[in-house]
C-alpha cells in the first residue's frame, strides 16, 4: 500500500513540475495560471510524505 502511494504520489509531483517549469506544461496549463499542475505537485507530494510514515510503520 505504501509504495503505491509513494509511486502515485511521484507522478503528480513529475506531472506538476512539467506542467509549472517546461514550455510545453505552461502553454497547456496557461487558462488557469498553472493551478491544475500546483496542486497535483503539492497531493504528490502529501502522498509522497504520507507513504513514508505509512513504510515505515508498517516494517516495524
């Protein structure tokens, strides 16, 4: 379960850096200042922070 919200939690992170930092992601994201790609970065990385805690717990 943790790793799975560890890998989840990477592909937001990975989706909101190329829709904030790349030409590509801020001419797509452009219509709403890049809100879509904000918050997918930060529930990535909450998840990313959550699956840790949940890693460590559980191999105790």
């Amino acid at each position: 379960m943790g790793w799975v919200l560890f890998l989840i939690g990477l592909i937001g992170v990975a989706f909101g850096m190329w829709g904030m930092y790349t030409d590509a992601g801020r001419v797509r994201f452009d219509e709403m200042d890049g809100l879509y790609p904000m918050f997918s970065a930060l529930a990535g990385g909450i998840l990313i922070i959550i699956s840790i805690i949940v890693i460590y717990y559980r191999s105790r």
